[in-house]
C-alpha cells in the first residue's frame, strides 16, 4: 500500500483545514447562494483588486475611468454567483480573475460606464494613488497589461503576507523587532548588517540571525498559507508559487 510518509490523521487535518480556505469555499458553493462562499470571495476582492486595477488602468484608460471599472466589476462579480462557471482545470483564483476581468471589459464597459455610482452597489475599499505609484512613471501604451496582472498579483499577496506578519508580531510585542528585521526579507538583504541591526536593538549579533531566520522561516509558511487561499487543491501550491516569483522577476 502507497504511503505519504505522513500519519493519516495529518494527512485528514491537513485537506479539512484546506477544505476551508477561501477561494475552496467559493468553488464548493458554485452558484448557490452562499454567504460563506460570498463573504471568503468579497475578502479575496478585497485584497486581490490591486491587479485589476493594474490591468484596466494598462488598456489605456485614465486612472478615474480604471477606478470606475474596477468598483463595476467587482459589484457585478459579487452579485452575480459568476464563479459557478469556473472551469475546475483552472480553478485558480488568479486565473479566474483575470479571465473575468477580460470578458467583462469585451462585453459590458460601455453599460459599467453609464451606469450612475450608487444604489445598491458593492464597494471594494480602494487606494488609486497608491496604485498609480505602483504603476510607476512608464506610459502605459508600453506595458503588458498581463505581465502587470501578473505582478501587481504577487505584490499584493506579498503585501498582504507582510501585513499579517506585522500583526503577528505586534501582538507578540515585537513590532520593533520585526521592522528592523523585515528588509532581511528582499533580495537586497545581504547588503543589510546584522551587526548594525544589532546595535539598534542592543541585541547579540547571534540573536539577530536567530531572529532574522524565525522570521523567513515564518514568511515562507506565510506566503503559503496565502497562496493556499487562492487555489482549489493542495496539489496548486508550489506551482502557484513558482508562479509568483516567476512574476515578480519579469
């Protein structure tokens, strides 16, 4: 017989566990209607609008009309169950987002923008200026609108991992700790000096890295735990996350 090398008890908790993560709780209700299910996918818009933001904005329209859209499409995607028609071979929250946000802005841009702001409308909370400045200074006519998908896509879940680790550490009362430590986390962090950071903190050199590897051990479960979300099946994981960081290297 076949064997995980893992207990089954683990193996059980760990697909009940996934069994409840948001973007599995939308495909399981399908076009039911589910609060459950349109509670874990207004939160998912919540975090996740960045991208369609990024994607609108880069078709060439202005930064009002972008945020005109994307409010349009997420009221409509809320409110109309549309993730019933998800195709389960691609299930994965981004790649439904992303063909949805195509096939709305081919067939109903023209009605979004007359439609008058109000009414029974669903708002997602959005920062437009803090997305221009992600868009940066490169006019849009130059930008892939996929590619920026893509990568305004893993920036907001690394954002969202971040902010969660912030709170993990605040409540724990290491706030201070965590912000002298969170640069260790980029690319750039071999130009970063323990033994400054350990003069700043009046810790030991040694203490610093213990704390420095605790805290990239935790961002690596975080950012699987986020990409979790985000996916149908446990199975998706380390793709999607290969995925990830294949976007943030373009």
């Amino acid at each position: 017989m076949a064997s995980s090398g893992q207990p089954t008890s683990s193996v059980h908790r760990d697909a009940a566990k996934f069994a409840l993560t948001r973007w599995s709780v939308v495909l399981a209700a399908g076009r039911s209607d589910s609060t459950h299910a349109r509670d874990a996918l207004e939160k998912l818009c919540q975090i996740y609008w960045p991208p369609i933001y990024a994607f609108v904005r880069c078709q060439g329209h202005t930064s009002q009309d972008a945020q005109d859209f994307t409010q349009e499409f997420f009221s409509r995607l809320l409110q109309n169950n549309s993730r019933g028609s998800v195709n389960p071979a691609k299930s994965r929250f981004r790649s439904f987002l992303l063909a949805s946000v195509k096939h709305f802005l081919a067939n109903e841009w023209h009605k979004a923008k007359a439609r008058k702001r109000g009414g029974d409308r669903i708002f997602i909370p959005m920062d437009a200026s803090s997305a221009e400045d992600l868009l940066g200074l490169q006019p849009v006519e130059n930008l892939n609108p996929e590619k920026i998908f893509e990568r305004r896509w893993a920036v907001a879940l690394l954002e969202q991992v971040l902010a969660q680790l912030r709170d993990e550490y605040a409540r724990a009362g290491k706030l201070r700790l965590f912000e002298q430590l969170k640069t260790t986390l980029t690319e750039t962090s071999r130009s970063v000096s323990y033994a400054e950071i350990a003069g700043r903190l009046k810790m030991s050199e040694g203490s610093v890295k213990v704390a420095v590897h605790r805290l990239r051990r935790r961002y690596r479960e975080r950012i699987r735990a986020e990409i979790a979300e985000t996916v149908a099946s446990p199975g998706e994981i380390e793709e999607e996350i290969r995925s990830l960081f294949a976007a943030l290297a373009d």
